[in-house]
C-alpha cells in the first residue's frame, strides 16, 4: 500500500481546511522474493501528542510535535485536530494571521528495509518521482535545503507547495508547505528561512 500524504485548504481569512490537497508523501514499494513488487507497510498516522509551544524573546515560537519542532512567527500552532483521519499526516501547523500551511508526516526506518529508500535525498526523490501536481520542477537546492515545488488545482483554487525530507536515527520525514499559488512568490524567501529552522528528532 502506499501512504499519501493530503492536505486541506480553503481561504476564508485565514487558512481553514476543507477538502483534499497534494498527494506526495508515499511509502515505496518493497521488493519480494515472488515478483519485487510486494509493497511496504504503512505507518498510521501516529497519535495527537500534545505540542509545546515556549515563546522566545525575538516573537518567535518553537513548536515541538511528533518529532518535528519548528520555529516560526507567534500566532503559528498545531490544528492536529483538523487532520484528516487516514491522512498519514502527523503534525499539522498554521497561523490565522498568515496565508500558509506546514505538514509533516514520520515513518520509521524499518518500514523501508529492502526498498530504495536509504537516506533523506532518497526518500525526497522518491516523493518528486511520486508527485501528484503539475508544474512540479526539479529538485532544487538552497544552501542547507533541497526541495522541490508542485501545484496543485483544488476545486477553482490552485495551491503552490513546497517539499523537503530529513532524516533522525529512526525515521523519515516529509516536510511540506504550501499557500495560494498567486501568494507564494511572495512566501518564498520565508519558506526557505522557517524550513530551515526546522529540526526532527
């Protein structure tokens, strides 16, 4: 089976989540002694922990949840509770003051054994070759970040997303954003600066 990783979005002010968005994040198949084609089993998505927001001195806040923490603008927090059931997401944060979304979605190691998947680049390689949007580029490489970019048309609102992949000792994580398509021009150096910020454990 392969995971896929949805995300919600409508705007309405702020981003509220409605119906289903991109659809990267995939667990690989794994090969078989039968026919190499037996797939992986799939992690559910692990259950609600509750985040720990501490506010630093520089209007920032660091949000620790399932294994990712990131630093971002005040007013950014988990919305677990609007992740879709079956989803795969485990972590789901966002801001009623800005038009952006950030997802993550762990899986263990162990879960790849026997496949392709061996580091961070090639779980993110995996998740470009798997991407479900159009104009998906190439990926790219800021310093100390590769990514790469899709959109995605939900309904009439198109959607502009932005990828990324890291590694602990354990897992795997997908890392993704995304905001209005005609927003994310005007996202962009500060997706790559929050992206940055962020560390898994």
């Amino acid at each position: 089976m392969k995971k896929v990783l949805t995300v919600l979005l409508a705007a309405t002010g702020m981003l509220a989540f409605s119906a289903c968005g991109g659809n990267n994040v995939r667990t690989p198949e794994a090969p078989s002694a039968a026919d190499s084609t037996q797939s992986a089993p799939t992690t559910q998505a692990a259950p609600v922990t509750q985040a720990t927001t501490e506010a630093q001195a520089s209007d920032e806040v660091t949000i620790t949840d399932n294994g990712v923490t990131f630093v971002l603008p005040k007013g950014f927090r988990t919305y677990n509770d609007r992740i879709p059931e079956g989803s795969g997401i485990t972590t789901m944060v966002a801001s009623p003051t800005e038009r952006i979304v950030f997802c993550a979605v762990r899986e263990e190691k162990s879960l790849f054994e026997g496949t392709e998947i061996t580091s961070a680049e090639s779980y993110l390689q995996f998740q470009h070759d798997n991407a479900k949007g159009k104009n998906v580029t190439a990926i790219k490489n800021e310093p100390g970040i590769p990514y790469f970019e899709y959109e995605y048309t939900n309904g009439n609102q198109s959607f502009r997303y932005f990828t990324t992949a890291m590694e602990s000792i354990g897992a795997y994580y997908a890392l993704q954003c995304f905001t209005p398509a005609d927003e994310y021009d005007s996202y962009k150096d500060r997706i790559v600066n929050w992206m940055r910020q962020i560390s898994v454990e």
